[in-house]
C-alpha cells in the first residue's frame, strides 16, 4: 500500500479486494489514519442519505467533494487527503467514476469490496483501468504469530529452512502443536481476536459459523436456488473422498449445463472465500498453457472455517474435537486438512495453484502430485502427507518422468526438516517458505 502511494502518486485508485471479514475495511483506514492529513471513509454498506444524494451528482465533482466534507464533518486537504470508498461493490456508480476522480487529482482514493465481478455489481457500467489492485487474504501463518506476541519462531524457522538444519523432533512437535492450533482458529480477524479475548476454541467456532453463515447468506444473493452454497459447503466432504478432481455431479447432479457450472465457479473464484487447484495436462510444456479447468480442486480460502465447515452437523463444535485435533489424536485421517492449509499458504504467498494426475503402468491406480509450482523453467512438485511417511512413490515417479524440468521437491509432512536423497521433507509450518 505504501509503494502505491508513493510511486503512483494519485494516477490510480488501490483496490483492496477479499473475502468478507477479512480485514479490508480495517487495514484501509487504519493506512490512511497513519499516511494522510485527513481521511474520509464512505461506507457504502451503511451510508446516509445525503450521500446517495451526493453520488447522484458525483460528475459534479465540486459540488460532490464539498457535500461529502459536510456529511461526514471532515476537511479535505488537496493532494495530502484520501477517500476510502468501502464496499464499493454496492455502489457501481462511485466505482466507474474513480476513472474521472483519479483524473481529477485532487485527492487519493482506496476502495475496499468483494464480489467485484459478478454481474450484479458490473451491469451497465465500465469498470475503470485506473485501479491497482491488491488482494488481502485470512491471516497467514506468520501475522498469526505476531497476533499471540510471538516476533521470534518464523525467522528462527526461515533461517533453519535455508541452512536446511533440523531442529530436533521435541522442538519440532512443539512447533507443529503452535501450528494446528492456527489450522483450527484459522486467520480471520474477527476469530483470531475471539481467541485472543477467551482463550476458548468453543468461543471461536462460533464465530466462524457466523462468517460462514455470512458467506452462504452472500451465495444465495448471486443465486438463489442455493446451487453455489450447496458447492461451497460440499468442499470439506470432497477433499476428504481424495479423488482426483471435485466431483461436481455427485453435488449437483447431472441436469446442470456446463455453462452454468461454470459461472457458478467464476463467482465462487471472484467472492475469494475459496481457492483452486487445476490439473496441468503436461507440465513439461508449462502449467497455465495446458490446464485443464475443467479438473479442479477446491479448497477453502481459510483453513479455520474449513474445519468449522468439515463438523457442520454438530450445533457448536465441542472442544473435545478441538483439543484432540489440537493433540493429534483425532482418528479421523486429516490429511485433507493439511492438504487444505497448504494451498492457503501457497496461494497467500502468491502462487498459482496446479496439480497432476497420471495413471500408473502396473496397477489400475493413478499417481498424483498435490501441488506444482513454476519457477521459471522448473517445476517444485509438492507431496502432502498429515503424518509420518513410508514411501513418497507419486513424488519419485513425477521426479523420473519430469527430470529435466524439476528442480527442488518437496514432501510436506508432521515429522522434523530433513533430507530423503533429493527430497527436502518440510514440516507443514515450513510451507511460508515456498
């Protein structure tokens, strides 16, 4: 946000974009608390009705900057000022005029919203180019730390993950225990501060029902037959079947178009409460030019709702699941929770989410790569287990296929940083560096 006041100097508007609840309200004014003279912050989600009135007449920008200073008492200062535009999905108005407000100069502009793309929110008007666009995601494992004090565990981690030094496995288990209780809070501010208020994990699943709630109440406004929610609340159910591919039939049956389906994954992608996972046909030629997106995964954008999500049937999630999932000692297997975790961790850290399938020549089972990521010209294939490990035969195979076009390979597991002759083992918590 800083190097976009500083470089862009009022050419263009940041847009904060993320799922709700996560934060972007917060963060935006507390930066222009910090960063500008004055602020004024239109809340679109509870406005007056002198600001309807204003926007109206937003053409007539002297008119429309001296009604906004009256309304919310505010004096702006030209060019030490901004306007926060929050929730500005729900004033298409106000967003295709910041084409026309960045021209003008006098001020700074910061708009916050979700679902910025579906039709509701686009008909009729243009959406402006002069937007640069950040995306927030839940809190990662990192800013969790710093939420419960700790400024100390990540750069002692990142410093034994570059020296590739263990740590020890009575370190290591006390660092995975650290680590699973971020899985089952998860990264949402409001869940993150229930934790830190009662230090009560019952307290905390019920305000992540609240944000789930919020999100399947936001499904149903884009479509009302409540095919997206019954989608999004199927996510847990699917990842733990470890097929290949979400199994969008076994959902929503076979009677929906194609075309509708997708759609209806466009507007999942676009509220970003949800990340994916596309199959490379052949990574050896390059993971976006031969995806098929047709063959997905789809993970929760948070992990801590994803949990919540996966014992929907139970009113409150006891704390006896918590503190056994906490201990490790839930029999359920959770490997799809880690597998969960992991592509929230890559995808905050700014990857690009794909993975591979190919049948194996000596049985009528397939291999699989749960996570490929690009580095230039190479490829990082990534295994995840929830345990220990035996054998990491879909890594191995992938490795001899793909030879010449990988460079580092990883297993992520629950066990301490070593090496397995090519393969770096990587304790989940590790996966912030990648």
């Amino acid at each position: 946000m800083l190097q976009w006041k500083q470089t862009r100097d009022g050419a263009t508007a940041l847009l904060l974009k993320g799922a709700r609840r996560v934060g972007k309200s917060t963060i935006a004014e507390d930066f222009a608390r910090r960063e500008y003279e004055s602020y004024i912050l239109v809340d679109f989600a509870d406005a007056p009705a002198a600001l309807w009135e204003a926007v109206d007449n937003i053409s007539d920008r002297n008119n429309f900057f001296l009604q906004l200073q009256f309304i919310y008492g505010v004096k702006l200062h030209e060019r030490r000022s901004v306007i926060i535009f929050d929730e500005v999905q729900k004033c298409p108005k106000a967003r295709e005029a910041i084409k026309y407000l960045v021209k003008d100069h006098r001020y700074d502009y910061i708009e916050t919203g979700s679902l910025l793309s579906i039709k509701k929110n686009t008909q009729g008007i243009v959406i402006p180019s002069e937007e640069t666009r950040l995306t927030m995601y839940p809190m990662d494992y990192e800013e969790f730390c710093w939420a419960l004090g700790d400024n100390v565990t990540i750069p002692l981690l990142r410093e034994a993950f570059e020296a590739r030094r263990p740590l020890g496995d009575a370190v290591t288990r006390k660092l995975l225990r650290g680590f699973r209780l971020y899985m089952l809070v998860g990264g949402m501010p409001q869940a993150v501060n229930t934790y830190l208020d009662t230090n009560n994990l019952q307290d905390v699943d019920a305000k992540k029902r609240e944000i789930i709630e919020l999100y399947i109440d936001d499904f149903l406004k884009i479509d009302a037959s409540g095919k997206i929610s019954k989608m999004f609340s199927a996510i847990p159910a699917q990842l733990s079947k470890n097929a290949s591919r979400y199994q969008q039939t076994s959902v929503l049956g076979r009677n929906e178009s194609q075309d509708t389906i997708n759609e209806f994954l466009r507007d999942m992608e676009d509220s970003l409460t949800v990340n994916f996972a596309h199959h490379s046909d052949n990574p050896s030629v390059g993971l976006p030019s031969h995806t098929d997106y047709s063959q997905y995964k789809m993970f929760m954008g948070d992990t801590g709702l994803f949990i919540t999500l996966a014992f929907w049937d139970k009113d409150i999630t006891e704390n006896i699941i918590y503190q056994k999932l906490l201990s490790d000692k839930l029999s359920a297997d959770l490997g799809y929770v880690y597998e969960n975790v992991v592509a929230q961790m890559l995808t905050a850290s700014g990857n690009k989410l794909f993975y591979h399938t190919w049948p194996c020549d000596t049985s009528n089972h397939n291999y699989e790569i749960d996570f490929l990521l690009s580095r230039g010209t190479k490829l990082w294939p990534i295994e995840v287990k929830s345990s220990g490990y035996n054998t990491h035969k879909s890594l191995d195979e992938f490795c001899t296929k793909f030879s010449q076009h990988v460079s580092n390979r990883y297993l992520i597991y629950t066990k301490d940083l070593k090496k397995d002759h090519e393969t770096t083992l990587l304790p989940a918590f590790m996966t912030i560096f990648l």
